[in-house]
C-alpha cells in the first residue's frame, strides 16, 4: 500500500521539479521517487569501476575474508 508523505521545498526548488516532470510527462511525485530511489541505489553499490579497484588490492581481499571468517566464527570486535 502506498503512503502519503509531506514535503517541504523552496519555491525555485519546486519549480525545478515541476518543469521537469512535466517535460518527461508524469507526475510530479514520480520524479521524486525515482529520483531519490536512485540516488540510494547508487550509494549503497559499487561501480564497475570500484569494484575493479576493490578486486585488484589483495591486502584489502585478505582483510575481507579474515573478517567474513571472524564474523562467522562469531569473534572478534563489532561496532553497531
């Protein structure tokens, strides 16, 4: 079920939203929501780039899995 949530903007800020809705014809609300989703989407991955940058360092590969390993074990520090 959808939710109804209130937001507040600027007026520039608003008109912005508007025109650009209205130049891709939908909804206002639309925009904003795939706007946000994406931006989320793209915090919580990796590039391909980044990856490949994660993937190349062995030092950071072997930390990583000493820590999956620790974590399964169910040792070491944890921070919440």
């Amino acid at each position: 079920m959808s939710k109804t949530v209130t937001l507040r903007l600027q007026d520039d800020v608003y008109d912005a939203f508007r025109e650009a809705a209205e130049s891709q014809r939908r909804p206002l609300s639309n925009l904003i929501e795939t706007a946000a989703l994406a931006k989320i989407q793209e915090q919580q991955f990796t590039d391909d780039a980044e990856m490949a940058e994660i993937l190349a360092d062995e030092k950071l590969l072997k930390r990583m899995k000493a820590g999956s390993a620790a974590a399964r074990r169910r040792k070491g520090r944890f921070v919440e």
